[in-house]
C-alpha cells in the first residue's frame, strides 16, 4: 500500500538537529510519494534516509534542506539518475564525515540543474583540503546552472610524513575560482596530534552560522550574532585575550565546549589583564572614579543580547514574567559568598540593569524595602535564585505586580520599553559590531573623560543633554550604584538621576542651552553641523545626532579635550590614570538633579 503526501511545502524542522529527526528505518513498510511537493525541510538520521527521499518519490521536488545527524559508508540505495528538477539543496551535517568522496559527490553530481547550493560539512579527508580547487573540480564543474553556492567547511588531514603542507594563503589563492563572493579561511597543523584543520566559508552564508567549529587562537575574528554553540581546540594555551576575542565575536552563545590540555602561560597575572584598558581619575580630595574597559564590555554584550531579542522590550507576558521574577529575587536577597555565586539569567541582569538606570528610585527601593537596608551593588551582593522556579516559564497574569515585598518605585515595564530608542540608536552605532578588542586606550580613555566633563556641567534643578557617547558610558556606571553616587555627589554636588521620558520639544530646547553653556565655558561650538530635526524625545539623544559617527566631538573640541589631557592631568602611561590637576573644561552632558 502506498502513502502520498499531497502537500506542496513540508517542513519537519527543529531548532536542533537532535529532535524531529525522522528515521525510515523505524516506519511501517509503505512506500512514500508526491507528485506535487516542491519545497521539503527535513532532519534525518543518517544519509541513507536521504537518498531514500531522493530515490524518485517526490518528483517535482524544487527545494530540498536537510540535516543529517550522521553520514557513513552504509547506503542500501544506490541511485545514479539526475535529478533534474532539484533547484536548491541545503545539507548540513554537525559530525565528521569520512566518506565525502564516495557519497556526498556523488549525490552533488547528480543534481544537474541545480542553481543554489549551502553546504554545511565536517569532512575527514585524509592527505588533501577540501580548498577551491577541489570545489570547482568535483562540484562546481558538474552543476551548469549553478548561480548561488555558499559553504561552511571543514576538512581534516593527517600530517604524517608530510612536506610541503598548504598554507593560508595557498588555500586562499585557490578559493579565487570560485567567483566574487567574499571567502574566509583558516588553516592549523596540530605537530602533537599530526593533524591539520581547515575551514574555508562564504561570507554571506557566516549570517546563518550557528555552530562554529574547533576555534583555534589562529581565529580570524568576526561577528557570529547567530551562532549559539562553540567548540574550542588547540595545542598552545588559551590566554586570557583569547577568551576576551570569543566573547565579542560570539555575544550570543548558548553552549561551549573546550579542548586544551596546556596550562596558560599568564595565569598568575589574570587579574591584572582583568583591567587592560583601566581609566581612574582621582579628584582633588582624594576620591576616584574607576571604570574598565571589562565593564564596558559586559555592558555592550548585554545591550547586543537584548537587541537580539526584542521580546524583551516589548509590553507582553514574557517580559512580565521576569520583572515579577525580579522583584521576587530582590526581595529574597541574601549575601553568599563567591562559592556560591551563579549567573543571573541575563534577562533577569536587564531588568536589574534598566532598574539601575534611575538611580534615586533604586536606591531608595533598596534602603527601604531590602531587609539590610543597604544598596544592591554588583560588586558587593549577588543574587540567591530560587532553585525551584524554571526561567522560561510563562505567566497567565499581565499585570507586573507581584505578590513579594519588593515593589519598584518606578513601572519596570513602561522604563524597560523606553529603552527601545536607545537600543534602535545603539544598533546604528559603530560599537555595536565593533571588534572591542582592538579599542585603543586613548579611544576609551576620550569616552572617559568626556563622561568626566558631563558629570562638571549640571547645576540643580537644569536638566542637560549628552552625547550618545557620553550616555553609554554614564549608563555603565550607573552599573555600580554605590559609586555612581559617590562619584555624582562628589562631582555635582548632588546624585545626578537619569530620565528617558522627555518631550522633543524639551530636549531641542534643552540642547540649545546646553550647548550654549559648553560654548561659553570651552569658548568654542559644539557642532556646527548638528541637525535639529534629527533629534529624538529622548534626554539621551547625542547632541550631533550622528550615531553612526564614531566620534562625537568636533575638532575645536577634541584638540580642547586632549590639550585639557595635556594641561590639567598627569598621565601615567603604563597604568593609565589620569590625576586632576585643573578643571577639565567643557562636555556633552544629560541628566538632572535627583529631587531634595
């Protein structure tokens, strides 16, 4: 008996290729077919499943994605007739694969008229790469028609006995046969293990990554948004800088395994490269201002995480669900030791984060609602989570009152959606895809001291505006409450609270003046250059309203900012603090004073 499927799209895909896989081993013994499916996305078992959905049953089949979670030397279907229909055919496969030769080219040259081809592949091949030379040669030759092919492969030798082994640059040089598409590779030879590694992929198929591969410290670098599983490799040790180029490259992974069995060689001063790039600015009665380019870091990520995923700023159940869970964290808070310490989920971190951004309102719920009565501080406490309750879970209820102690002075959800302007800002600025690793001291040490300028500005009861660059920093401080406060009142005079929810009227007019007192008391213009209309209803909206500018500071500013560096500042070059020596002149600025 025969069972026909009568569809024109089938879609049988997971997020994973470890569920929905669909095994024909296991079905009951009646032969599936369809004359009119077109498109079927499918996970399999093994590449014998594949060819049995090839074998003729769906004839009129145009477009064809399959995972396979294995692919070995057993097919029991042995098949050479073209499939001239097949237009576009995806196949990925997470596990290495010794007999690309003999199955996968093979089925590759069968699909003549094939015009769009994704390869996604792990492949043991014994003595010789995979490179653009052998592509073009087994693949590329036979599909005439081919107009798109896009890959993400490795390939494996053994380097036993071996001489003149290709370097990158001779995998490179190969990879010019196969059009203009822009093609990334990588090549290692492992002397302990005699193997070598390479990984060569299209440039445009990098967007759709989500497993990356046996990283070595040879990584070329990049942002991977969409890879959520890493794999690190290697026979030389993984130094700290290591790790800090993983992060920035991979700010979104869910899994991560790691093979090395070579001890750092820098270990002992891991908690000196903690704080690479470290701006302190000591003021005259001996308090300082410390931030590092680590807390910069951790703030970004955060920022790029929740940009990733928008739930997380819009009015719904989800987002709900885990300010309720906040504030029942916050009213459980106990202090534990570092054994004891877990991460915060990190949608929990941003609406702890998005709490701290109004720091009168959140001392105050501290002081007077947590059972210390003291300032929840990052660096001080940490959160003792409830092991019984499941993050992911939903709540039937839309209001986000809870039935714990703890009650924010503020409506968490209404400041968390009006952080939506500054993440659609934060997407067109150049750190939100810039390679953090490769910031220069003096480039974050300008950011810090222009923050240093804006915290000098604010008189009571005068609400100013800042750059975008100058917000980013004040809102990584803000991370710090305890500081924060220490540092405002020290600066200002007063705790220098931050508002998100101000007409455009307001902050045009607010920028006006502001930027009239910066050029009275720099003797000098802002920009010249700033468009008006371009302004936001927003108190952190950038006085030049250019984003996409990496620097926000005009010449006649910027050689003011660094002949302040040089003039009222004694530098230590190998530690870089700055100590005050004078006033530091003018800024970008935002903020008001926090009500008596």
């Amino acid at each position: 008996m025969e069972k026909s499927v009568g569809q024109s799209h089938l879609n049988f895909q997971a997020s994973s290729i470890y569920f929905q896989q669909i095994l024909f081993d296991i079905l009951p013994q009646k032969p599936i077919f369809s004359s009119t499916l077109l498109k079927l996305h499918v996970n399999l078992e093994n590449f014998n499943d594949c060819l049995y959905l090839l074998n003729g049953r769906f004839n009129q089949l145009r477009t064809f994605h399959v995972n396979i979670s294995t692919i070995r030397s057993d097919p029991t279907i042995d098949n050479k007739e073209k499939l001239f229909n097949l237009k576009y055919f995806s196949l990925t496969c997470d596990v290495k694969t010794y007999v690309y030769d003999k199955l996968i080219v093979p089925l590759l040259q069968r699909m003549s008229n094939l015009e769009k081809l994704d390869l996604h592949l792990l492949i043991d091949h014994n003595k010789i790469f995979v490179d653009g030379n052998d592509l073009k040669k087994n693949i590329i030759n036979y599909l005439s028609y081919l107009k798109i092919f896009q890959f993400d492969i490795y390939s494996f030798i053994s380097i036993y006995n071996q001489i003149n082994l290709p370097s990158k640059e001779d995998i490179q040089h190969t990879l010019t046969n196969l059009g203009n598409n822009q093609i990334i590779s990588c090549v290692n030879y492992f002397s302990k293990s005699k193997i070598g590694y390479c990984h060569i992929y299209s440039y445009p198929l990098s967007n759709r990554i989500t497993y990356y591969h046996n990283i070595t410290n040879n990584f070329p670098d990049g942002l991977f948004k969409y890879v959520r599983k890493i794999s690190l490799f290697d026979e030389y040790s993984f130094e700290y800088e290591f790790f800090i180029r993983i992060s920035q490259s991979f700010p979104f992974i869910e899994y991560l395994s790691l093979k090395n069995q070579t001890p750092q060689n820098h270990k002992q001063y891991q908690e000196t490269n903690l704080s690479i790039i470290d701006a302190r600015i000591r003021t005259k009665d001996g308090n300082e201002l410390r931030i590092s380019h680590k807390d910069l870091v951790e703030h970004i990520l955060l920022l790029r995480q929740v940009i990733a995923h928008p739930e997380m700023t819009n009015d719904g159940q989800r987002l709900d669900h885990f300010i309720n869970d906040y504030c029942e964290r916050m009213a459980r808070l106990e202090i534990i030791n570092k054994d004891q310490h877990m991460h915060l989920p990190w949608e929990i971190e941003w609406i702890w984060h998005v709490h701290r951004l109004h720091p009168v309102n959140y001392s105050n719920d501290c002081t007077k609602q947590l059972s210390d009565g003291e300032i929840l501080d990052k660096k001080v406490l940490k959160y003792l989570p409830n092991p019984e309750k499941k993050h992911d879970s939903q709540i039937t209820s839309s209001s986000t009152k809870t039935r714990s102690s703890f009650v924010p002075s503020i409506d968490l959800r209404e400041a968390i959606i009006h952080q939506r302007g500054f993440l659609e800002k934060f997407r067109e600025h150049y750190l939100y895809s810039f390679n953090l690793r490769t910031m220069h001291r003096s480039e974050f040490l300008r950011l810090v001291l222009n923050y240093i300028y804006f915290m000098r500005l604010p008189h009571k009861n005068q609400t100013i505006v800042p750059t975008f660059d100058i917000d980013l920093i004040w809102r990584t401080h803000m991370r710090n409450p305890s500081q924060y406060q220490t540092f405002s009142t020290d600066s200002c005079g007063f705790i220098l609270d931050h508002y998100d929810e101000i007409e455009s009227n307001i902050v045009n007019n607010t920028y006006q003046k502001t930027a009239k007192r910066l050029e009275n008391t720099s003797k000098s213009g802002y920009d010249d250059n700033v468009d008006q209309k371009r302004l936001e209803t927003s108190e952190y909206t950038s006085l030049s309203a250019k984003v996409s500018v990496p620097i926000h500071i005009s010449s006649a500013n910027r050689a003011l900012l660094y002949s302040a560096i040089e003039d009222g500042c004694e530098s230590d070059h190998e530690t870089g603090e700055y100590h005050e020596g004078g006033d530091f002149g003018s800024g970008g600025c935002v903020g008001r004073a926090a009500d008596d």
